[in-house]
DNA sequence: CTTCAACAACGAGAATTTTCATTAAATGAA
DNA sequence: TTCATTTAATGAAAATTCTCGTTGTTGAAG
C-alpha cells in the first residue's frame, strides 16, 4: 500500500512524506503534472495526496484522468484557495476529501487514515493471506481451514497486519491500533514483542507459515517472500 | 449534563430522545431554529444533537452562532445527505461529529458517547466528591489527600460515576463506557459486579465512604444520601 | 408472613494482558 | 573483523480483567 504525494512546494512535499514514512506507510512523490502521471501509470497507490496548483498542468485535470484509468485510488486534494466552488469541484469530481492550506500535519494524517481505513473496510468481510483466513463476520480465524483460537489483542494484530500485508508497521502504529484511546503515549512499546511473539507461536503451532518478518529498527510486515 | 435535540422530523426526534433518556441523560428538544435558539440562551447542555435541514433557518447557521457564543456544547450533526461537502463544512465549523440518515440508534449512541467522554477529559481536570478527588491530568485518585491505586477499569468506572454522580446508571451503560467499542453486545454483562465490588473495596479500605449506592432492578448511582 | 424468582454480592480461579529481566541478533563504527 | 550499541526475542511472573458457581437480598404475589 503506497501513497503517491503531488506537490511542487519542495519544503511542504518533504513534511508531508517524510511525516508519512515515520507513520509507516511507502511514500513517494512527483513534482509536476508530468512525473505524477508518470508514476502512476507504473505503479499502483492507495491513495494520491494532490496539489492543484501544478506545474504542468491542473490537479483537477489529473484528478479527471486517475478517476477515468483507475478508480481504486483514493484521492486527497490539497489546494492554497478556501474556496468553497473548489472544494465542491473537488469532490463532485471523486475526491475522497479535500485540504487547505496551510493545514496540521495531525489533521492530514488523521484524513488519509480515515480514507485509507474507509477503502479497506469496504469489500468482503473475509481477509485470506495464502492458508491463514480471518473472518470479521464471526471473528474468527482458521489456518488450512482448522479454527485457530487467538485472543482478542492476537486477533486484532493478525487483523492489523492482513489488512496492511507487505506495509512496515511500526511498534507504535501497532500499539495506538490495538489500544485505541487508552494508548499511553508516555509509556514504551515493549508488550507488542509479547504479542508479536505469541501470535508467531499461535501460527506456527497450528500448521501456518510465520509471515510476520520483522523489520530491523523499523517494525514488522506481513509477507510472503 | 443535558443533551439538546434539534430535529423536526417528530418520529426520529421522539425515537432519539426516548433512546437518549433510556441511556440515562437528561434530554430536552426542539423543532425549529427558533426554538433551539431560545432553548440554547437558557440552559447549558453539554451536547446539541443537529439536524441540518430546519424550518427557520439552516444548521450549519446555527452551528456556527453555537460556536460563537459558548464553546463549551458539543455538537453533533445529522443530516440527510452524505455529502462529502456538507460534512468538512460542518466539521471545520466546530462540530463534534457528522452522521448521515439514516442510522442505526446504536450508532448514534456510541458516537454520542464517544463525544462527551473526550469532552469531559478536556476541562477542568479534577472531579471532586467530598473526600474523594480524581485528577485526570495525573490519572490519579485521592481519599482524604491519600493516593488509592486504582485499575484502569476501576478508575474509568469511578469517573463515570463523578460525571454523572446521582444519576442512575444501568450495567449496560457502564460497560459500554468501559469497554468502548470491544463491547459485545451478545454477551453478559455480569463482570460488571465485579469492577463494582473491587472499586467499593478499595474505596472503603482507604477510608472513604461508599456513595455508590445500588438501584435494585436497575443499576447503581453515586450519591450522597 | 411465607415463598418465589429475579437480581446482586462475593470469592476463587481462569484467561488475558502487561511488565520485566535476560539473552540473542543486527547494525554501524573503529 | 571486532566491538559497542541499539533493537528484538523470550520466558517467567505480576497485574488485571473476566467467568463462574454459590450465596445472599430484594420486592412482588399469594
């Protein structure tokens, strides 16, 4: 899961994705019209963080092409103008939210992680990673089809993880997911390698693969290779 | 602690407000612009519920007078569109949340209650009740100037009680409070008792009175007499 | 005043979560 | 490479939360 930031402004485009990176998602960026459609033609993101004003061409026109080609993109628009009429054209046009400047990074990372969140909820209740499969319905979990019983901090790490596969998580994203608003800021992370460590045994106990690498000095992913 | 309803729809204003009174809030409404308006400069509530669409004038007018002249009322807004639009406008107006009609009461609820749980840990940060004092800056409890270690259950449900002293408050409110969204609805709420009797041992062994007094058929209140 | 049924209190223990101290591994610098 | 330092893994135990069976209480009906 990559997000692809568009933005001519060099000091705002560094906050923004070395901001988005230290939250634990890839991040890339393009500086003109050109380059953002460039990369997105070769790769696929889950979400475009887009300046309007570009060199090379308007955010709205890019913003027309994306949602044409490929409308599994999220698409969160960035603009200088509180205009309403904007704002409307924006969105009206498949934008899922729309941000002015200037703005909190707080409050951006807040509305990419509604969005992100949003896209992944959407779909089937049923998350599948090769034999491991996790159903929301029932809230259950089964390796080679064999239940697997985990409890609720496994549970939501394992969901955590298949939801973000193949994306670093950091101890910190992790512990503010499984402990929502009681996270303690101040305190340190270490309870997460307790679980990490357990649901590794839990998995590998009942026939599954360890999928959970780890990540040195950044986190965890969930991947195959 | 009162909530307002503002929703000219009678059915849905009646559903919610018996909902809301049936969570054990004090719960006034009103049906136009004009009579929220007078309903506001007389009574201090701690939350208005908003519908957008009101004779006498628009929600978003009154949201935005709302937040001019006490900035203490959380605000919550309804509306019949999901428009993106409506929703960051009325966000970035000082509302507390946004939900589309139709919804689900218990959606309304938990949303409700999520609001006036982060309002009441803004504010003042000390609860007292005679000899007992809870500080939320220092998560801390006192009886008579001594410290009482409390469990986090233990002081959530405490708190619960001083927010809301003298009102009745039902096991299942409580433990929606306590456990937020993790709560399972299809289960018992039964270890309720337990946080009950460990909370009053502790109050009790560390020489304060026990005002949490049990409601027979209906829950428990913290009072005085 | 009894009896009954629903509700609440309680103790003990099971399950879960978190902490902690120790050991192992990875990385960068010398 | 070796060393020092940071980061991660692990086992054990402490703390907390939750479950359950038993006992006690309450209020309504007879």
């Amino acid at each position: 899961m990559k997000i692809l930031v568009v933005e001519d402004e060099s000091d705002l485009r560094d906050a923004i994705v070395s901001n988005l990176i230290g939250q634990g998602y890839i991040c890339e960026f393009a500086e003109d019209y050109r380059q953002a459609e460039d990369k997105l033609l070769l790769y696929e993101y889950a979400l475009v963080v887009l300046d309007i004003q570009l060199p090379g061409g308007s955010g709205f026109d890019l913003l027309r092409w994306l949602k044409k080609e490929m409308n599994n993109t999220g698409v969160l628009i960035l603009s200088a103008f509180d205009s309403l009429d904007h704002k409307i054209n924006g969105l009206d046009r498949g934008a899922d939210d729309y941000l002015t400047k200037p703005f909190h990074l707080s409050e951006l990372n807040s509305r990419i992680n509604a969005i992100i969140r949003r896209r992944i909820y959407v779909g089937s209740s049923t998350l599948i990673f090769n034999e491991i499969e996790l159903n929301h319905e029932y809230r259950s979990v089964t390796i080679n089809r064999e239940p697997v019983p985990l409890t609720k901090k496994e549970y939501d790490l394992l969901n955590y993880f298949m939801i973000n596969k193949k994306r670093v998580l950091t101890k910190e994203s992790i512990a503010e997911h499984l402990c929502g608003d009681d996270i303690d800021l101040a305190n340190n992370f270490d309870f997460i390698y307790t679980h990490i460590k357990n649901l590794r045994q839990k998995i590998t106990k009942h026939g599954g693969e360890d999928y959970i690498k780890t990540v040195y000095g950044m986190g965890y992913k969930m991947t195959d290779r």
